[in-house]
C-alpha cells in the first residue's frame, strides 16, 4: 500500500469515488451485475495485462480507457484501444 492507494478516484461505473486500493473491491461487489470488460493488452515489455473494469466503463477518470487491475507495482496500466497490441473487448459468445 503506498500513499496514492489512499487516494480517492472516481468509480467508473457509478458516481462513487474510492480510495484506489479499494476500488477493484467495489467494482466487484457493487457491480457484479455488470459483465467484465474483457479488453487486454501485451506490452512490449512482455506484460500481459487485462482491464480490471465492467462492460461500459466510460466514467471516471480513464473514461474509456481500459486500466488494469490497481495491485501491479506500478499502480494502474492505462491503454486504449488504439494501443499496439491492445485487444479490444468482445462479448462473449452466447453458451
Ligand atoms: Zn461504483
Ligand atoms: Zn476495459
């Protein structure tokens, strides 16, 4: 936990703001309801990282940029879609 988990950010999906430490938690539990957003991305420094929001996430302040989960040593990696080697999401496939 460094100082700037404490500090508090806008939720992507309601108008919440959470410490960001915090703020996968509550995507989790406050919008289960929501399908994850699948988009990933495959740096070129070989890290393969996945959006760690919900379908939709165009608020906050990544608006709609994917962002992964906040426990990396770096905190958040930000991309758009437009990225080099970024995967955009897709909806699953009806099973
Ligand atoms: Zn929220
Ligand atoms: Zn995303």
């Amino acid at each position: 936990m460094t100082l700037s988990d404490l500090i508090p950010e806008p939720c992507p999906h309601c108008d919440q703001h959470q410490p960001r430490a915090g703020m996968d938690q509550h995507i989790t539990t406050n919008h289960a309801d929501i399908p994850p957003c699948t988009a990933r991305i495959d740096t070129e420094s070989g890290g393969l990282y996945t959006c760690s929001f919900r379908i939709g996430h165009t608020r906050g302040e990544y608006g709609d940029q994917h962002a992964s989960p906040s426990s990396t040593p770096l905190g958040r990696y930000v991309w758009a879609d437009s990225a080099p080697g970024a995967t955009p999401h897709r909806d699953e496939e009806q099973q």
